[in-house]
C-alpha cells in the first residue's frame, strides 16, 4: 500500500466520469460504414436506430414508436417518436429516415448493413410517418434496421457531406473528442429522448491487452471494460462486478464442401462425429461458453443435440471414413487467425488433437488476421476455424451464406435447392411459430449435411467497479444501456 | 590536379561514399518494405471492412479502391508515397483522418523517450553489474554478476512486463499507465510514473548484452601491459578501474549500447501494449494489421533514418572515446 500513496494520482473529479478500457481503437466515425467491434460500440452510444435489441433480444422501440406490415409483408408502416433531436437541436423526423435509409443503400456510400435491406424499393412520407415498400415478402427486415449500421442521421448532415467528419446522432451522449490510439471522449446528451442520462461523461481508453486492462480495473483508474478473454476473466476478483453473457456469435469449424475431400458428405460426417465439443469448450475457452448449433438466437435457438453425431462417436467416424474411401485417415488443411479472438488458438489445438485420434490429420495454416479474411472470403480453404457473429434474426444471420444468391456463400462452400427454398420461406412467413418451423428444418439441413461444425458460443464480458450501478448487459454487444448506469 | 580527377576524389572521399551508401540504404529499405506490404494478402479494404469485404458490390470495391490508391500500378503507388514522403506529410491514415506526419510527431517522442530511458537503466546497470563481475572472475560474485546476465536475457519482457503490472496493481493498487498517457512537458511527475516501469522492463533487456560486453571487454583489457605498468607506478586502484581499465573498454560497450537503442526505437511493440503507451511501435502493429500501407512504409523509414543517425552518433562517440579513431 505505501507505493499506492507515496506516488499521486490525478484527483478524482467531483462529476460523474466513467472510463471504460478497451483492447482497440475505434477506426472512423461514419456508423453506416463501420465494421470494427470497438467503432459499433462507441458509435453505438452517439446514434440512435429505428428499433432497438432488447436484454431478452426482442425488438422494441427506438426511434419508430410503433410500426405494422401490411398483409403479405411488403410494406413497413412506422410512427416515429415525437420530440426526438439531434446532438446539434434539429427535431428529427421522416426526412432524416428517407435520407438515412437512402444513404444505406446508395452503393457509393459503402454501407455494411445494405445487404440486409437490399429489398427495400421505397422510403416515403412525411412528418413522423414513413411508409417502408419492400420487393418481395421480408418479415425479418424489421431486425434488419436495430444497430449502429441502421443509423438515422441528419438529413441536413447528408446533404452537406458531414458523415464521418463530425457526430450529429439522437443517442443518449455527444461526440466530445478523439485521440487516435489513446482515447474517445463523449459526454451526456441533456435531451435525450429516453430517460436522463446520469454519467456526466464516458471515455474510452485505449489499453491494447486484457490482461492490463483488468490491471488498471484493479488500480481504480478505469471503472468499466469490456473483456472477451475467458482467461482474463476468469481472474475478475470479488473487487469488481463480472457481467457475463451468451454471445449471438459462434465459433465453427467452417468445412468447404465444394472442395475434394470434403466435397463428400461421409467425410464431414467422420469430422462431425470425432468432435467433443463440451472438451473444446473446457480446453479453448476454459469451459466459459455454451455448446450450440447453428442457430443461436434464443427465439430460434437450434437444439445442440439434434444432429447425426450429437456425441462422440468414433466408430460411427471410422464407418464414414472407410465408406468416403479413406479407412487410412485423411489430411485436412485450416485456417486459423490466432490474433482475431481469444480463444482461437487453443480451439484449433484442441481440434487438431481430437481429430487426430479418428486418424484426421487436421493441419493447421496459422494466418495474420488481414490474411485469414483475404482467403476466407475468397474461399481460399479446405476448413477455416472460425468466429462469426450472430444476430437475433436468424434470416439477416445466414441469408448472406448458405441461400445461393448469398454474397458469401462462396465462404459457406455449401448450397442446395432445399436450403434455398427453405430460406425464401422463412423470409416471407410473417408468424413466430410458423418462421420457427422453418428456421428449425434449416438447422437440421446444416447439422444433417455437416455443412459446418458448430461448436460454442463464446461469453460476453463486462467487468465493472463496484460503484457502477444499473448496468443491462446485452448479447448484442452494445454498450445502449449505459444510459441508465450511474456512478455512486 | 585536373577537373575530373579532383571530382573523382571528391566522388570516392568517405563521408561523400557514406552519404551515398546512406541514401541507397534508406531506398532499397523503401523498396523492399512497399513490395513485402504488397505480397501478403490482404489490401487496405480487407483491413478496414474486415469480412464485410464479402457483401461489397464490385463497383463499391472498384470505389474503395479509388479511394485507398490502390486502384494505380505499382509503380504509380510507390511514386505517389515516395512524393508525400519526401514533402514531409508522409502520407494519409484512413482510419484515423489525419496525416502519418501528425501521427508520428505524437508517436515518436513517446518511443524516443522510453527508448532513452530504457538504454540509460541497461547501461547503467549492464556496466555496473559487468564491473562487478570482472573484479573477481570466476567468484561468486562473478557468477551472481552472470546469472544477472542470464536472467536477464531469459525472461521474456512480455512476462516480466505482465508481471509487474499484476503485482503492482492488484498488491498495491497502482497502475499509473490506466490513466490516458501524459507527455513529458504537460505532467513530468505523472510521465515519470507512466514511464519507470516499461523503461525498467526493457532497461533489464539492454543490461544484459552490456554487462556481458562490459565483462569481457574489460577482462580483455585488465591484462594489456599500460595496466600493469600503472599498477606497477603505484596508481591509485580506482583510478586504473576507470581512467585505464573502463576508459578503454568503452568501444564494445558504446558499440552494443547504440546496437541495443537502435533495437529499442523498433522493438518495444510489446511494452508500448501492455504498458498502454502510444508510441511508434503499436502505430506500426495497428497499420500492419489494417493494411495502412502509407502508415507501415513512413514508420518504417522513420525508424530507418534513426538507426542510422544513431550508427552515426555512435561513430562520432568513438571518436571522442578513442582519439586514435580520428586518425
């Protein structure tokens, strides 16, 4: 304790700040561009979308107060909320969700989300009514506007070319300053349509490593961070609060079926039967995360068991090999990016060690993260250990990958007509129990064909001070509800 | 003496033959880190965009090719760098905004100032400990000098880093470095603090070649005949210790320190991240990994030209360590 008082630290301020670590910077502030983690979550707070994701992942409210679809689900009626305003006191209205949904889907604006609402054909009305016509039958577009990338922005700002070079949102805090690779500073938005906003401030800290982060939690000099390190987490003491959450994301091991060997069926089939996944889990991310199936969205959520090999089963491994032609054993090649996430190394090791005794060589090609995304989206892979987000819906979840129109289907290296069908179904079926029948039948079609393996969905962590209070975590990621936390 | 012979003789003088060899050195550097940033795959949309890649249209790729410059030939690229270089705003980081010229005048000082604090720690305890080894070789104090030594170069600077770090913050609730990072001139005393620990971390890195340097170099020298003859003139000890014995062990020592601040300026990445300092080499790591190519070649040609002003700064420390090098 004598270091602790012998050297001084900057005096804590009377207002109510909270500093939040993080590994990344962000890496722009234009929302409908930004893909990186760290940009969504700081954006996140300063923006505002029509709908929102809710902590039991329903859609609710945001920006539209209420909304209906026509019968067949080709129209999208909204009311927008009454009084909202931008960070710069212009009311926001009909005007800013034509010129927001417009900007999406202008192609020179590059926008990350322009593919979940390609259906979109129309943005009218005026007001605080907007009429949303859609080309086909899309039930699931309603998910498709909640986020970052769905944004409303100024019209005013759209007109003048200021996305991305000044933040003008409806959020609940006000872009204050960046310091490229040290700090992000916002501060409370007094008019903010929800409930008043109690932090005075929010600075997110640059701290490249977890485990230095969880350091300066210990030391007082952050009160919040986010964690994705099972490792790290684990070593949260009684000192702090551990918010710990199911992801939407998963992690996979993605198999190309449209390359020798594994274009065979019974060769997949072997890999599905000789994975413990309860043991990946133990070993990769030291038993903190849940064993899943395809879908992870707890409305659609896949049975983790309903597939050929629910267990391991290596007799059944050694049929499908012998019945593939290949009794001797195999070798398979995988991508990994060990840098892309925490437990990505270890879930190949333990892979590679489990498939080795089925008498699969899995031979691990270990990438730099900017060269693992190069060949997986050129589908540059015989398998790929992968860690792919997920979202509520499981339409705008896979629709990019497994229908053979998909924009990455060639990453999913599996097609069929009954996948395609079943994914044109899904999206024109407005009724809950209905979409869960469908969405049910495409999980046991990936689970039946091995498309992929699916093994965990990884935790989501927040660590807090004790004097954080209020804080909602969400599956999603975002950080929303820092808007109802409070310091004491 | 003719024109052309004078002209020659100017041409083959050593500082102009230095000067020379310089400038080929930092362009074939330039060349060779432009084609490596181009060989491996990836480009600077895969760094920004990440997967998203995958549900760009063409004409928005043929877009963000426009807008990244790398929609030109190579050679037009390597030009249209080199000109941005050498105009001094050294390029443009599209993540951030703002020009590598900015970036790095914020960046550099922070390497260059734990690079100096790190080397004057290793110097001053590689030579001290060095010293204290030679004085008895093959003692005990000798073999606790070199399992110093030993130590010093096993242990990974990442653990001992990680180390202290844990230790300090959750024994003594200190961790100076979770507060947004402070320059020298804004909070000396907090800079201090921010910087005694990481300076330490790579200060143990540089003791070790130096006290190992330090120990031989001066074993070699304790049995030249001047050190016996001053001995043998009734010298004080202490002053044949240093004024006969150090004084002329100091070229492999001076040798080793520029080598081990040269590697200092390029290789504290990894103090700079678990230290959380933003200095040149998480700059460097951060555009590597997002395919900032303009970022990676400016740094890099940054650290370049400092390894050779501190090549030439260690030539001219000779100079004035050995007057017989001037001749």
């Amino acid at each position: 304790m004598v270091a602790g008082v012998a050297f001084v630290a900057p005096a804590q301020a009377a207002s109510k700040d909270l500093a939040i670590g993080v590994t990344l910077d962000i890496d722009k502030l234009d929302p409908h561009t930004a893909t990186s983690f760290s940009t969504v979550r700081m954006l996140g707070l300063t923006y505002g979308s029509l709908v929102e994701v809710g902590p039991k992942l329903d859609i609710r409210s945001g920006l539209a107060a209420s909304w209906g679809f026509n019968a067949d689900s080709t129209e999208l009626r909204l009311k927008l909320r009454k009084g909202v305003k931008f960070h710069d006191g212009s009311a926001f209205d009909a005007e800013d969700v034509k010129a927001s949904i417009n900007r999406v889907l202008d192609t020179k604006t590059t926008a990350a989300a322009r593919a979940n609402i390609a259906t979109i054909t129309s943005v009218t009305g005026s007001g605080l009514s907007v009429l949303i016509k859609l080309s086909v039958p899309n039930a699931p577009i309603l998910a498709a506007l909640d986020g970052v990338n769905m944004s409303m922005l100024s019209s005013d700002d759209i007109a003048a070319n200021k996305i991305g070079k000044t933040v003008n949102g409806t959020g609940p805090f006000k872009f204050v300053s960046w310091e490229p690779g040290q700090s992000v500073k916002l501060e409370k938005n007094a008019t903010y349509w929800k409930a008043p906003v109690k932090l005075d401030t929010v600075t997110f800290r640059i701290i490249p490593t977890e485990a230095s982060i969880l350091a300066a939690l210990n030391a007082g000099t952050i009160q919040f961070s986010v964690l994705t390190s099972p490792t790290v987490a684990l070593q949260v003491g009684k000192n702090l609060n551990l918010y710990r959450t199911p992801g939407l994301g998963y992690v996979t091991l993605q198999l190309n079926a449209r390359v020798a060997p594994l274009n065979k069926l019974d060769v997949r089939l072997a890999i599905q039967c000789a994975i413990n996944r309860a043991e990946v889990v133990k070993t990769a991310a030291s038993g903190e995360a849940k064993v899943v199936g395809p879908i992870t969205s707890p409305a659609y959520a896949s049975d983790p068991n309903d597939r050929p090999c629910p267990n391991v089963d290596l007799a059944k491994t050694k049929k499908y090999l012998a019945d593939a032609g290949y009794a001797d054993g195999l070798t398979i090649k995988a991508i990994v990016s060990p840098t892309q996430y925490a437990t990505a190394s270890g879930t190949a090791q333990n892979l590679k060690a489990q498939l080795a005794k089925a008498g699969i060589n899995l031979e691990l090609d270990i990438l730099d993260n900017a060269t693992y995304v190069s060949r997986w989206l050129a589908g540059d892979f015989a398998a790929a250990v992968a860690n792919n987000g997920g979202r509520i819906d499981p339409d705008t979840m896979y629709t990019r990958y497994f229908p053979s129109t998909g924009n990455l289907n060639k990453v999913a290296g599996y097609s069929s007509a009954t996948m395609d069908a079943l994914f044109l179904k899904g999206k024109a079926t407005g009724r809950a129990a209905e979409r869960k029948v469908v969405y049910k039948q495409i999980s046991q079609e990936l689970e039946n064909n091995a498309v992929w393996i699916w093994l965990f969905a990884p935790y989501e962590y927040r660590a807090a001070a004790k004097n954080v209070t209020g804080f909602i975590p969400l599956a999603t990621g975002s950080l929303i509800e820092l808007r109802v936390v409070d310091l004491k | 003496m003719s024109f052309g012979e004078r002209t020659s003789r100017i041409l083959l003088s050593t500082p102009v033959l230095r000067i020379g060899s310089i400038f080929t050195t930092l362009f074939g550097i330039s060349i060779f880190v432009f084609l490596v940033l181009r060989v491996i795959p990836g480009d600077s949309i895969v760094g920004a965009f990440g997967i998203e890649t995958g549900v760009l249209t063409p004409e928005q790729i043929a877009q963000l090719k426009i807008y990244y410059g790398i929609d030109k030939s190579l050679p037009m690229q390597y030009l249209s760098w080199m000109q941005s270089f050498l105009t001094g705003n050294m390029g443009y980081s599209y993540s951030t905004g703002i020009s590598i010229a900015s970036l790095t005048a914020k960046a550099l000082p922070v390497t260059i100032e734990l690079a100096l604090i790190g080397t004057i720690l290793g110097v001053v305890m590689g030579i001290a400990v060095g010293t204290f080894s030679a004085r008895k070789p093959g003692s005990i104090r000798d073999f606790a000098g070199q399992l110093f030594g030993l130590m010093a170069l096993a242990v990974p600077g990442f653990v001992l880093s990680t180390t202290i770090v844990t230790i300090m913050a959750n024994k003594f609730h200190y961790f100076p470095n979770g507060y947004e990072f402070v320059r020298l001139w804004e909070d000396p005393w907090m800079n201090l603090q921010q910087m005694m620990f990481p300076g330490l971390v790579l200060g143990i890195a540089v003791a070790a070649p130096v006290m190992r340097t330090t120990r031989s170099a001066l074993l070699e020298t304790v049995d030249k005949d001047f050190v016996r003859t001053a001995i043998g003139k009734g010298v004080n000890p202490r002053k044949v210790q240093t004024r006969h014995i150090l004084r002329n062990s100091l070229i492999p020592i001076v040798t080793m320190t520029g080598i081990q601040f040269g590697y200092l300026l390029g290789g504290a990445v990894i103090v700079e991240n678990i230290f959380s300092l933003p200095g040149m080499g998480r700059q460097v790591l951060y555009a590597i990994t997002r395919r900032e190519y303009a970022t990676v070649q400016s740094s890099v040609m940054v650290f370049a030209i400092l390894f050779i002003a501190i090549n030439v700064i260690t030539d001219l420390i000779y100079r004035k360590v050995d007057p017989r090098i001037k001749k």
